[in-house]
C-alpha cells in the first residue's frame, strides 16, 4: 500500500496531543521500532466517518531516524479496527494501521482547492496501478503472502501493493518484497498482467497489476516484517501444493500459469493471468 506523503502546506493537521497526554519515544539511539510502540491518544475518527474528509497523525517507521510523526489529509473511503484508508485529492491511496494513530479527527473540505474524489464504492471503485514480485526459489517454489482483505478472508498471493506518486513499477516491486519480505532482490522480466477489482476493508478498488519475476535461494518467512496492514503470513508454496490447496489464491488459476512458467520459462509478452 502507499506510504502517506508530506502534508501540503495549506492543508491543515490533527490536533496536537495536550500537556497531560503522554508522547512516543524520541527517535533515536535505542528507540524502539515502530510496532513496539503503541499510541495512547484518543481516536476521533471512527468507521461512521467513512465519506468524510479526515485528518489524520500516525507513526511511521523511518529507517533512519526511527518512528516519526507524519500526517495524512484526505477522504475516508474505510475503516475497521485493523486498517483506515484514505484517499488524498490525487487519488492515491494510503493504508494506515489504527495502532499507530496519535491523533485523527474528521475536518471541513477545503476552501479553495477541489475536493477529494468521491471514490471506493461498488460504482466507484478508486483506480489504482500496482506491482507484485514472483518469489522463486531454486525448486521452483513460490512464496506467498495471505492477505485480510475482510476478518474473514484470506486471500494468498505474490508480495506487492500500489504504486507510491512517482514511482514507477520497478520501483515499487523492489520496495514491496523489502517491506513485506524483508529481503533485496534483483526484480527480474514482467511476465504477468492483472485486472482485477476486489474489495479491501470496505472500499472497492479497480487495480491494474504488473507482476515481475524474481529469484531468490530463499528467505526467511518466519522473520518477514508483513510491514502492510492486512498482510498477516508468507509461506513457500510448490507447484502441487497450489494444485491441491483450498485457500483462495490470486490469480485464480495460479497453478496454471505457474507451471506454464516453469515450462516454458518467462514469456516475451506478459500474459493475462485473469482474476
């Protein structure tokens, strides 16, 4: 999912916590990361603010500098006790862990600049780009990653997420298996296209996917950092093993298109994984 970018400078931000509050650790020597800490400041916005324009503060784990306040302005287009979701005026998505919020509150639309877009529902779905990388080890074994896209789904399938502003697909391939994965690869060939829309804690999503090849001898799935809310397993998973499962994976015909590839090798074209 997008990380949330610098708040503009006309856009206003949450209310900053009162004296009585307790503040997070400065960053720092020996600051704790990020999912060890947790917020203790009360949270304005709820799910019956879904629609509205919100405002809101969060942690976010720089690697440099440790956890570090940072802010994001825009419309809530869904909300649960696991993940909100906004959506700023360019369209771009952000995905927050509720954790993680010092401060929210919900705010007027702006006096001058266009509202965000309406977008999210069923007739709406917001638009979105994104890459996932194909894990291979030397066995020819995918790794996976389960994805919460409600409290009652799992659904399995490649590391990767939308595209940040300004990045291109090869780039957000690269950041996502670090993210999710915790390993650097070399991101090789684009070797699938996917359309799909689906719906991700509430809010409706029409995403176009690019899927790059990647190989590996192996990572640790037990010490993958899942650094994305709703990601909640990796697993190493072989070409009979997929045949076989009765999780719902993604692309539906994974297994297929898996030994296709372990056939024949990556295509010249990216193929059309379907759904």
């Amino acid at each position: 999912m997008s990380e949330p970018s610098p708040p503009r400078p006309d856009e206003p931000t949450p209310d900053e916590p009162t004296p009585d509050e307790p503040t997070p650790d400065q960053p720092g020597t020996g600051t704790p990361r990020i999912h060890q800490l947790r917020a203790r400041y009360v949270r304005r916005v709820t799910p019956e603010h879904v629609g509205q324009r919100v405002s809101v503060r969060h942690l976010l784990d720089d690697p440099v500098r440790g956890p570090i306040p940072s802010d994001v302005v825009g419309r809530l287009v869904g909300a649960d006790e696991e993940a909100m979701l906004i959506v700023d005026r360019d369209g771009l998505l952000t995905v927050l862990d509720p954790d993680l919020v010092l401060s929210s509150r919900a705010i007027p639309p702006h006096p001058k600049l266009a509202a965000e877009p309406a977008v999210g529902t069923r007739e709406a779905p917001l638009v979105r780009e994104a890459a996932r990388v194909l894990l291979m080890d030397a066995d020819g074994k995918v790794l996976l990653v389960a994805h919460a896209p409600d409290t009652e789904r799992r659904v399995w399938t490649a590391p990767g997420g939308g595209l940040r502003r300004g990045e291109s697909h090869l780039d957000a391939a690269h950041r996502e298996v670090a993210e999710e994965i915790g390993v650097e690869v070399e991101v090789g060939p684009w070797i699938w296209s996917r359309r799909v829309v689906f719906e991700f804690r509430g809010c409706w999503i029409d995403q176009a996917e690019r899927w790059f090849l990647a190989r590996t001898d192996g990572a640790d799935v037990d010490a993958a950092p899942l650094d994305d809310p709703g990601a909640v397993q990796a697993k190493w998973w072989s070409l009979d093993s997929l045949r076989t499962t009765d999780a719902e994976l993604a692309p539906a015909a994974l297994a297929d298109h898996l030994a296709v590839l372990l056939t024949d090798g990556p295509p010249d074209e990216p193929v059309d994984v379907g759904r």
